[in-house]
C-alpha cells in the first residue's frame, strides 16, 4: 500500500450501518478499513433515514439518497426493451446520479468502489463522463451473479410450476455473463469473495485476475452467549437471513416440503424458526404450519442462536460464501448444509459440520444431531475454532492489495 493514503469513493447500494446481513455486513467492515488508512467518501442508497454517525466518524463524507422503487412493471419493460440484466437497472436513479456527478466533477478521486453488480452501472457512468480522466474503477462482485442464476434455472428447472421463474433466469444468466464480463473488463480490480467465484469469472475472461478477499466474522461478536430462558422450545432448528432473497426463499420452502416432515417424524416436539428481514410472500404458506416460525426482523440473531440446538443452510442456487455459515460456526453451533451452503469455505464434513444434498440424508443428519448433545457440542466447538480463520481482522488487510491496482 505504501505510505501515500487514496481518496477512495465508495458506492452503496444499502447503507452499510448497522451490519446486520448480507451485503451491509461485508461493505461495512471493508469500508471501515479503508476508511483507516485512506480518505473515503460514502454514497449511498439509504430506504429511511437511519443513524449515520458511526459512519461519519470514519469517513470523510457520507451522503444518502433514497432508494428507487422498482415495480414489477419496470422489470418486464427491461425484459422486453433492453439486452440488459435486471440487476443493471434494479437502483437506476437519477438523483443518486446527480449525487454521484457532483462528487466526480468537484473532488478528485484515485478509486471508485462499487459494492455489488446493481451499483456497478454508476461506475461505468462516471467512466463515461470522465473518460481518461476517470478514477480507477474497483468491483466487488458479492457473487458471480451470472453463475446464481444458472444455478436458479437448474433448481426451478425441475418444478413445472416454477417454470416462469427458470425461463426468466435463463434470459438473466445469459444476459449477466455478457455484463458481468464488460464489468469485470472495465475495472482496474475486480474483488471476489472465494476462489470458486475467482474461477468462474475467469471462465468469461481468461485475462481477468480477481482478488479474492473472503466473507468474514467478527468471531468475538458471535461467541456463544449463554442460554437464554428456552423460549424456542427444545429442539429447535434455525435458519437465518434475508428473507426476500431468492436462494433464501428457496433453501427454506425446500427445506420444509422435504426435510422438515422428516424430522418432525422422529421428533414431533421440533421448531423450525426462520429469522430474518424481508419475508417473501411465498413464505406466508409456512405460517400455517405451528411447528414454524417466520419471525420478520429483528434487531439481533444472536439470542435465536444461543436456544438454537442446530442451524440449518440448505441452499440449492446462489454463489459467493455464506455470511450466515460464517456467523454460526463462530457462534458454535452445530451445522447442517448442503455442499453448496458451504461453497467457498474450507471445512470437512464431520469435522466442521455435516454435509448433506440429499433430502433424506439431510433429514437423518439433523436428527442424529438432534439426538446427541455431546456430539453437537463438540462440532460446534470445532467449529469455532475454525471460523477464527476468517475473523475480519484478518480479512480485511487484503484490501491494501487492490488500492496498489
């Protein structure tokens, strides 16, 4: 990095205070960093109006604008009129671009960081408008975006009622490996969450080179807290995060057709919780169900975690690596995932947690745990141990490498 410090703008799609999931969490911790050794202006969408102090503190500036709202209409229109994804058009605003034309045309700035794909098409604007002159572009692709849908077309592939949404993630995947290519090759340093990703953009751009800084904990946060009074019930199964994201949604209503019923055979007492933001509609269905919960949101998981008796990722599509995987190994639970909930993380069946794809093995896998409390708490303290790996103090050193670009 050496000893000159970077004026670095940083583009948001959420604001990233209070890190509580997903992309909040990731862009919060990797501007706090830079925010440490650079000068770093923050824009951002914000939905309401929330407290920025936290981040005024770290940055030099930071200025919000509302988030567009973005019906279904708009999204056939994009279907039907344009070659482009929905994702390049999902935060189109034009006051966030005023925004973003008066910081470029008014400071000078070394880098742009885009964080995720929907705030990529402000960083090519600003290459437009600049030219030459432009900063230098950096692009965190939370996921390879192109590879989640093809996964999405496979999964809903197999249900004919699901067959809309397939065809729609067909066109999606293939007009996302043509933009998420000219992304990549527009930007001086492309940041990828796991080698998997690294490799499968490569596969659109054998030139490109990504730089894989990981998804990460904050190991102290998420360290077990004791036993709260058995409000969950005993056992008790959690699944975590947001809610109205698709390979949420879908890890979930997979989970409870074909897992759950399983488990609720040698365990009839069990509850199933699904916590977090959001809840799609298509989620309303397991309300009717009494041994679950949809809990909505709430101001912080760790309490569900400390009366959880085993967390659950049953993902079927998605890319990138599993904040949620990340968080409950160091909350030291015991874990049960598909292979690809636990894509991009290095951990071994049995040691770290159990893997299974199989409905029938997934369900066996819970009850068996279910079913031994020594084992649960020893492969949850394993699992602790491991996740120290990905603490975010050791992750986000990595950044120094892309401000070198």
């Amino acid at each position: 990095m050496g000893n000159v410090a970077k004026r670095i703008l940083f583009l948001t799609s959420e604001l990233p205070y209070p890190p509580e999931q997903g992309g909040s969490l990731r862009s919060y911790h990797l501007l706090r960093y830079a925010a440490a050794h650079h000068a770093v202006t923050l824009l951002s969408f914000a939905e309401r109006p929330r407290d920025t102090e936290p981040l005024e503190q770290a940055c030099t500036e930071v200025i919000t604008v509302p988030a567009p709202k973005r019906g279904s209409a708009d999204r056939l229109r994009t279907l039907l009129l344009s070659r482009r994804p929905d994702m390049a058009d999902r935060l189109a605003s034009p006051t966030y671009a005023q925004a973003l034309e008066r910081l470029v045309t008014s400071q000078s700035y070394d880098y742009i960081q885009v964080q995720s794909i929907e705030m990529a098409p402000y960083g090519l604007l600003v290459q437009e408008w600049l030219g030459d002159s432009a900063p230098k572009l950096v692009f965190d692709d939370f996921n390879a975006e192109y590879l989640l849908q093809r996964r999405a077309l496979q999964a809903d592939g197999h249900d004919p009622r699901r067959w809309p949404n397939a065809l729609y993630s067909g066109l999606q995947w293939l007009r996302l490996r043509r933009y998420e290519r000219h992304v990549c090759q527009r930007s001086s340093a492309v940041i990828v969450v796991s080698e998997a990703d690294a490799a499968a953009l490569r596969r659109l751009d054998e030139r490109l080179d990504p730089i894989v800084i990981a998804n990460g904990v904050d190991a102290d946060r998420y360290k077990p807290l004791p036993p709260a009074p058995d409000e969950m019930g005993s056992p008790s199964v959690l699944f975590t995060g947001k809610m109205d994201f698709r390979p949420n949604v879908d890890a979930v209503l997979w989970f409870h057709r074909h897992v759950w019923p399983q488990v609720m055979l040698m365990h009839p007492e069990a509850r199933f919780f699904v916590v977090g933001k959001r809840p799609h509609p298509r989620l309303e269905q397991l309300t009717y169900d009494p041994s679950v919960t949809v809990t909505g949101y709430v101001p912080d998981v760790r309490p569900y975690m400390a009366g959880a008796d085993v967390f659950v990722v049953p993902m079927r599509m998605g890319g990138g690596t599993r904040l949620k995987l990340l968080e409950a190994m160091a909350a030291a639970l015991p874990i049960v995932s598909t292979s690809m909930g636990a894509e991009g993380i290095e951990v071994t069946h049995g040691e770290h947690l159990l893997l299974a794809d199989e409905a029938e093995a997934y369900a066996q896998a819970i009850c068996d745990l279910l079913g031994d409390e020594a084992r649960r708490r020893a492969l949850g303290q394993r699992a602790r141990e491991h996740a120290q790996r990905w603490d975010w103090t050791r992750i986000t050193p990595l950044l120094d490498a892309v401000y070198q670009r």
